[in-house]
C-alpha cells in the first residue's frame, strides 16, 4: 500500500452549486480508507467516480497527458478544482506514478511514436513495436504489462473501453499478479464486473448520497449481467 487514506474537506469547498463540488457523494462523505491493493470506484454515469479518480491524480502530482487544446461553447471555472480539496495520505512516501485513460491514450501512443524516431530502443520497453500498429486492446494491454511490472501507484479511468472481454481477463490477471506481490497499487474507475471481481480488490459505490464500500455481487453491474445471462 503506497497511499492509505483520501480525505475530502468540505471547508475547501470554493462552492457548492457547480459541478463537482454539488455532488452529494463529495458533500456527505469525508474520507475513504484504502485498505486493499486494489480500490474499484464503480456508480453510473455522471456519478463523479472519474471526477475524484483525476482529481487524487492531481493531489498526487501525477501529469495527465492531454491533446490538443479546444475551446469550448460552456466552461466551468470550478470543473478542475477539486483536488485543492484533497488531502492524501502516503504510508511511506510517494513512490511512481501514473494515470490511464483510453481518451488520453493515443495521444500518448503518437508522442511515443514521435520519441522513437530518434530514439528506436524506447519501443523495446512497449513490447518492441509501434503501439499505433497494434490494434487499440494489443497496444493497451503491451502498455500495461509494460508499466505495471514495478512498484508504483497506478490510476485507471475505465480501461475496459479499449479491451475486449478476454483482454479484461488478461487486465484481471496482472492485477491479480501485482497485487499478490506487494509492490504496486491500483486505484480503477470501471464499470467492468470482470475487473471488480479481482481477488484483492475493495469496491466502493458511487450510487448513494455518500460514497460507500459495496460487495462484488452486490454491485448493480454483476446483478445485470448475471440476470441477463439467467434469461437467455
């Protein structure tokens, strides 16, 4: 475990009648304790598990790659500022870091392929070929097993969007591997039922007013697909 706690002050609060900071999940609840190798934050859409998930990114000084800059019709002076709000607790210091997200990861991809012109041997540590010669699931999955082979602290925005249902399965498999061993740490946003079912893995629920600890087959995701699959 490299972090242990994530505190929300509420005192911080710039307002709270924008977006995040009128969510009732980030008002009622003062703080989560990270008690497994792997925390699962899982709720629907607009819950605010993605707005959390990039604001612990920030606290924890973790760069997000982004695109190119584009101007848009409405924006949100407080959409950005939540992890001033934040306090995170390390165990024993910070150790390395990064954040995923399937929307941000070709843009990382072609600024790989741009360094590799100069610098061919950084493929190596990809797997040896361009990720944009891959299919989107083959070049994540090179990606991961790449990054999440050393100890670190590793965020993921819904990473099954790129993956097949038996890519997940391999995705479940490292993280089974690297949590068992005690070196890294994973903190997911997914609404994956194969991911959430990882052995070492702790899922809280976005879907109420507080955020609260919820068992796998509790979640409303595993409910759906295994009362779907009971009526085929």
């Amino acid at each position: 475990m490299h972090i242990n706690k994530i505190v929300i002050n509420q005192n911080r609060f710039p307002t709270s009648k924008a977006y995040p900071f009128n969510l009732s999940i980030l008002q009622k609840t003062k703080a989560l304790d990270l008690t497994m190798p792997v925390t699962v934050f899982t709720g629907e859409n607009g819950s605010g598990k993605s707005t959390l998930l990039k604001a612990m990114c920030s606290r924890c000084n973790i760069h997000i790659w982004e695109g190119v800059y584009r101007a848009r019709y409405e924006t949100n002076q407080f959409e950005d500022g939540l992890h001033h709000a934040l306090d995170i607790h390390w165990v024993n210091g910070s150790v390395t870091s990064s954040f995923f997200s399937p929307e941000l990861f070709r843009n990382f991809s072609q600024l790989l392929d741009e360094w590799a012109i100069n610098s061919p041997g950084i493929l190596e540590y990809y797997g040896g070929e361009s990720l944009l010669t891959q299919s989107h699931g083959q070049s994540t999955m090179a990606y991961f097993r790449s990054m999440y082979h050393k100890k670190g602290l590793y965020f993921l925005d819904e990473p099954e969007a790129a993956l097949s249902p038996k890519t997940q399965l391999d995705l479940l498999g490292l993280l089974n591997e690297m949590s068992a061993q005690g070196n890294a740490q994973f903190i997911i946003s997914t609404h994956s039922p194969i991911l959430m079912s990882c052995r070492q893995a702790e899922i809280y629920s976005f879907d109420n007013r507080s955020i609260e600890r919820i068992a796998f087959k509790d979640t409303p995701h595993y409910k759906v697909y295994n009362e779907f699959f009971k009526a085929l």
